[in-house]
C-alpha cells in the first residue's frame, strides 16, 4: 500500500521545542468514490479528519525525522513513514 504523505507537523497551539507524541501528526491523501480528501495521523489518537485545509497553515510543519524523534516510541505506520 502506497500513501501520499504531505507532510508531518505540530500542533499549532504549541512549541516546537514542547512538542510530544500527542502534539504531532502527519497528513495524507485519501481517495475513494467520492472524491479526494485528507486525513490525518497521530501517533497517540491514530486517524483524524482533516477539513480544514487552513488549519494546516497555522500548525508548524516538520521533517519526518524530527515527527519519529517527537513521536519516541509511539507506534505509527510504516507506509506513513
């Protein structure tokens, strides 16, 4: 299974350098019969519905190694990595 990632990112109601596991999150494509839409990943609260694209702007957008490093040991998806 292939998953089209846009990206890893932070919680935009906190710090970079605070951030935890419950703080980070990744964003992908979703495709079905009714159209195209992104959801989201988050290593404590698993999927999440992303409707707000906007939103996105506001959070702090990461590297995948840095969302594996804040994320620790705090099971994610190998086909989200």
């Amino acid at each position: 299974m292939r998953v089209n990632v846009l990206g890893y990112y932070i919680d935009r109601d906190v710090k970079k350098e605070k951030a935890g596991a419950a703080d980070v999150f990744l964003v992908y494509e979703n495709a079905n019969d009714r159209g195209t839409f992104l959801e989201g990943y988050t290593p404590i609260g698993q999927h999440i519905n992303i409707s707000d694209k906007a939103y996105l702007d506001e959070c702090t957008k990461i590297t995948k190694d840095e969302y594996k490093g804040i994320s620790k040991n705090y099971y994610t998806p190998k086909e989200y990595l």
